[in-house]
C-alpha cells in the first residue's frame, strides 16, 4: 500500500514536470535566438546568451 502511493507521488511530481516543461512561455513578446536557439525578448538586440547580434529573420 504504501508503495504504491509511493508511486503515485512521483507520477504525479514526473507529470507535472513535463506538463511544465510542455507548456511554451508567451511568444508574444519572445523570440527565438537564430544562434543559439534560447528565447529572448522580441526587442532583444545581443543575445543574453550568446552575446550575438539578433537581427530580424524576413521569414518567422
Ligand atoms: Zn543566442
């Protein structure tokens, strides 16, 4: 008995942390680093992981 609510626990904690994970953070004002692949703000002009310079891509 205990076990398995020991199991259910951690399904539960595993779950939530993939739901978190899954779920994306607002694109609205979030872009995509082109160099590095994180997500920065839209008016981000260096990357504040890379350090590089973000230019708009045309296509998005
Ligand atoms: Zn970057």
């Amino acid at each position: 008995m205990i076990l398995a609510l020991f199991l259910l626990i951690i399904v539960a904690v595993i779950v939530s942390i993939v739901f978190v994970l899954a779920v994306p953070g607002n694109s609205e004002d979030h872009k995509k680093c082109q160099h590095c692949g994180k997500r920065v703000k839209i008016e981000t002009v260096v990357c504040r992981y890379c350090k590089k310079d973000l230019v708009d891509l045309p296509y998005r």
